[in-house]
C-alpha cells in the first residue's frame, strides 16, 4: 500500500470499495468483483463526480482499513461499501454510503433480487447512490439510467465477467484463461458485444508482447473487434481495444489517437484510454502533453503501479533519472514486485554511474529478469574494469539466446549490449527486426536513452523516419483544460422559472413543512413541486448556494429551536424533539447542530434560560 502524502477530497467523489463475497462458493469472487466494476463504471458517466479507478480501489480488497484513511488516500469524500451473496438464482447485496470525514453511513440497504433482474439492480444502486452524493456534497446532471443490459443471458454474463475477472490481472496465463471464458460467453449469446471486444483486446495485447506469433494474434484480434462492432460501436472497450491494435500492434499513432479520443468521449474517467494516450504522447516524444494526462489519470487512480510506472517512464526517456527513480518507488510501494519499474530502476542506476546501488538494487531484487546483462552493460558503459563480469560468457550466452527469449524480456538488455559491445550492426538488425514484429518493448525506441550511440547511423535515422512519419502521427494534439464548474457552463432555469420554484419551494416548506418528513429526498421534494431533480438540485446550490441537505436541515434546525423552547414540550428529550423536527439521526442532528450554532444543544437551551 503506498504511503505516499494524502490527496485532498473533492466535493463530489465516491471510491467504490470492492463488494465482498459472502456466497456459498469462494469462486464465486469473480461476480462480486465484476458487480464492483459495473458500479464504478456507471458513476463514471456522470459528470462533475469524481469516482476512483477499479485498480486503485482493489488495491484495499480484503484489508481492514478505515473508511477515513482510505478517504485521505485517494482523495474522496465518500466510500460505498458492500458484500454479494449469489446463490442459485438468488442474489443479494448489502450496500452502504460512508462519509469519510467522520465515518458517518449516509446510507444504507439490502437488495433481494432474482439473477436475471442483476442489471437492473446495479442501475438502481448506482442511481441511489449518486443522488445521495448529490444531496451532500452539490449539485451534478444526473441520468434517468446508467446502467443498460447488455445481453439478456445470464449464463453468458457470468461467463464474460470470469474473462473481465482474469483479463484484469495483466500476465499472459491469465489474459490466454480469460480469452477462453469470453468464447464460451460467446457461444451463449453471440449478440452480446462485450465478450468480442474483451477478445480483441486480449489478443492485441498477447500479440503486442509477443505471448503469441505475432499475426495471428493481431488477425485474431481484428476479426472479434470486427463482429463486435456489427452489434455495436457504441462502446468505450470497443474503441479502446481498436486502439490497442492500432498502438501498440501497428504502431500506427494518428489512428490510435482517433480511437482513443473516442474511447473517452464515451467514458471520460476511463484511465486505461487516458493511459494509452500518455503511453502514445510518450513514443512519440510529446513528453509535456504525455505528463499532463498521466496527471490526470493519477488522480483518479492514484494507487495504480502502472500510472506511476508511466509517470516514471517519461521522466526515464526526458533523461531525468533521479525523477523517473522517484516514480518508480512510488509504483514500488504500491506493489514491491511491479517488474517495469523495477527494470527502470536497474536502467537508472547504469545510467547515472552508480554501481554500488546498482549491485545491491540487483541483489535484494532477484526477480529482475537480466542481472547479469546489467553489471556487464555497466561495465561496458562505464569501462569499469573493476567489475568482476566475464564479457566473453555473456557474449557466449546472447548468442545461444533464441529470439522468442530476447523479445519476451520487458527491457532490451540483449539489444543494448549489442550497442555496447561495438556490435553496431547487430544491433541494427535487432533493433529493425523488432520494430517490424511491433515489439511493445521497442515502442520508445527513438528516445531510449541505451540506443544514443545508434543516433548516427543512417538506418537508426531511416527507422525513425519510417516509424513516426507525419502521416502516421496525431493530425493535432490538444492540451487538457480544465472543467468549468458545470454550474458556470449553463443554466437549467429561466429567470422566470427561477423566481417561480423559489416561491414554491419556500411555501412547500414554511406553510406544509415537508421537511417534517425524515425521509423527504431530493426527488421526493421534486415531485411536490412538479419540477425535474436535476432542475431542484441546481436551483437550490447555484441560488441558494446551499447542497439539499444542509438546505433542508436548516428548516429542521429552525423547527428544533423554536419546539425546544416551548414548556409544552418540556417533558420530552431534545433528541426526541430533534426526531419530530425532521432529523432522522442523532448524529446528523448533533453534526449540523454544532456546525450552525457552535455549541452543542443542550448548551443552547441553556443559553435560553
């Protein structure tokens, strides 16, 4: 768990923590994790609400730590909490809204459903969900649904989620499991379009790093992404997994581009689109608009080894070593083992010159893949000859090495002792051999900071002028900006509607006194007054700058002074007064009380005396 510096909570954000599986069978984990990550993705498509990604929220699964510290973390005022129990065709979740300040459940509510009734049940949470945010922290648009069922077949969406389950552990055994269960999805409902797409993305990735021959894979992938898209395009994993293909299987940067700009029109929170467009501005060697964007993605997935590897990464290719290290640790804290940064950290020690922190780095780490390769690169950099390495084994090693072994290790060891050795044209056939296999090892290959002896050469110039030709590039690449306060992009009323609800509004309170009723909610009071939620919301925080509970518990604060100080009531608690003032909680009585009046209740009565 990374202990980096706490991030500040915005207003309006939620951390969907893994739902726990409470059903008979322990296998059954993937659906409670699949249910975890439909929420999240539905919240994402509001906007103006800040939701954290599923890879920094799985990193608390199955940890007993406080709501508040998690809230510090990543930055949230709000947690969602849960368990799944599936049996049968039963299924029941637990759900509950905590605010982070204090640890105080805003909500809470058990779901009994049938299975096949799952997509309209994680619609409904979601949607309850976020209208709780709204009435707390302020106001956002909020859909009439977030959730659409995707396939009609139950059978064929437990399968999908079993692929999405191992698809989403990023090593090619499970990434190969999960291209079986999405077939056997497939063969349940071929119309269901997402298990094409999970397979096109899975075979792009295989192929890209060479788990698999490099064209059947990439054929693979085509052909599945092909038949999604005949059911639908109108998927943010369609465009992803299409500029997948196009990165990191063609190398082809202007398409890429496209497909992930459309990836996040569709879904604006999606960090791996957001991702893949700093990993393309970093190949391509916009570095400031490459870190501007992982920025971004740290914020909403700030315990993601991979984003911080990312981050260390444009500052490993910028030449800033000790910038890229410092990165590097941070995806180290969150995950000791995450084997890019670990070989990055390798790479920095060579380049700086440091072989003592070198030698120790590599011995407390021996699960870097090439130790041997870097002492003897160091030593061939540095023309240390007081390392104690055998150049000539080394060479005697590389060359009993067969291709599939060089091209599946994360970092180019076997290439850049080739520079090293004097070896130059060796290297070139390398080096062109795997940038026409599409090697994602490779796709930096422009700024690598081992291949600065080969800038010379005619044909590294040639390769470099093939590879990132202009045509193959972003036709422009546009700079983040950020949102305007939404309340400051537009007006949901007219002035006459304004001055309209605010009449109504103030005379469903102080003449009914709706907000006698604990229960009331923003879509209640909207309902009485005959006005769209969205509309009640924004009124109520743009002209009376107040979110809805703090609105209403103010009325209730007014109702509970005024009934305190009556002698007919006299014999009652002020709890109980407090109870038939509206508050439906001790504690939100007592918070709100203290906050409005800087003193505790009882302390006010007494102050009346």
């Amino acid at each position: 768990m990374s202990t980096a510096n706490p991030i500040s909570p915005e207003s309006k954000s939620i951390a969907v923590l893994p739902f726990v599986n409470r059903s008979p069978d322990p296998d059954n984990e993937y659906f409670s994790d699949g249910i975890t990550e439909e929420i999240i993705n539905a919240l994402t498509k509001i906007q103006s609400m800040k939701v954290i990604a599923r890879t920094s929220v799985f990193a608390f699964k199955n940890k007993n730590i406080d709501v508040r510290q998690i809230g510090k973390q990543l930055g949230v005022n709000t947690i969602l909490e849960g368990s799944v129990r599936k049996a049968a065709s039963k299924v029941r979740i637990m759900a509950q809204l905590v605010r982070t300040s204090d640890g105080f459940q805003l909500w809470s509510k058990r779901f009994d459903r049938q299975l096949e009734d799952i997509f309209e049940l994680q619609d409904e949470i979601s949607l309850l969900i976020a209208d709780q945010i709204r009435e707390n922290f302020g106001h956002f648009d909020l859909q009439e649904h977030l959730i659409q069922a995707p396939t009609q077949d139950i059978t064929a969406y437990n399968l999908y989620l079993k692929g999405r389950f191992h698809q989403l552990r990023w090593n090619a055994e499970d990434i190969k499991l999960a291209t079986v269960y999405y077939e056997q999805s497939l063969n349940n409902d071929p119309t269901f379009a997402l298990p094409y797409f999970g397979l096109g993305l899975s075979y792009g990735i295989l192929a890209s790093w060479a788990f698999m021959p490099y064209q059947e894979g990439i054929d693979k992938a085509v052909y599945f992404l092909e038949k999604g898209q005949e059911i639908t395009q109108d998927s943010h994993l369609n465009y992803f997994a299409q500029a997948t293909i196009s990165l990191w299987g063609n190398w082809d940067f202007r398409a890429a581009h496209q497909q992930l700009d459309k990836s996040i029109e569709l879904n604006p929170s999606f960090t791996d689109a957001l991702e893949g467009l700093a990993e393309l501005y970093t190949a391509i060697g916009a570095f400031d608009e490459a870190m501007q964007h992982t920025r971004q993605i740290l914020n909403l997935n700030p315990l993601s080894p991979n984003h911080h590897y990312t981050k260390g990464n444009i500052y490993y290719l910028s030449g800033r070593y000790d910038e890229a290290m410092d990165a590097m640790d941070g995806a180290l804290q969150i995950d000791p083992g995450f084997a890019l940064s670990l070989e990055i950290k390798a790479a920095c020690f060579i380049l700086k010159g440091d072989y003592p922190k070198l030698d120790h780095f590599l011995s407390v780490h021996p699960q870097i893949q090439r130790p041997d390769y870097c002492r003897a690169l160091f030593k061939l950099m540095h023309k240390a000859e007081n390392i104690a390495i055998d150049l000539s084994a080394i060479q005697s090693k590389m060359a009993n090495q067969n291709q599939h072994e060089t091209s599946a290790s994360l970092i180019a060891w076997h290439l850049y002792l080739q520079v090293y050795l004097g070896h130059t044209q060796a290297a070139l056939d390398a080096l062109e051999a795997g940038i026409d296999s599409r090697l994602g090892q490779l796709i930096n290959f422009q700024h690598d900071p081992f291949l600065k002896p080969l800038h010379s050469e005619p044909r590294f110039q040639d390769l470099k002028a093939r590879n990132f030709a202009s045509n193959r590039l972003p036709a422009a690449i546009p700079k983040l900006e950020e949102e305007k306060p939404e309340a400051q992009q537009r007006h949901l009323l007219s002035a006459q509607e304004i001055e309209l609800y605010l009449e109504r509004l103030s005379s469903t309170l102080e003449i009914e006194k709706s907000f006698l009723d604990p229960d009331l909610s923003l879509k209640g009071l909207a309902d009485q007054l005959d006005i769209h939620p969205n509309k009640l919301s924004w009124l109520i925080n743009e002209r009376l700058e107040q979110n809805f509970n703090e609105y209403i518990n103010g009325f209730r604060l007014a109702a509970f002074k005024e009934k305190a100080l009556l002698p007919v009531n006299a014999h009652l608690t002020l709890l109980a007064i407090a109870y038939e003032s509206g508050f439906n909680s001790k504690t939100v009585f007592n918070t709100f009380f203290k906050k409005k009046m800087e003193m505790t209740p009882r302390s006010w009565v007494k102050s009346q005396s």
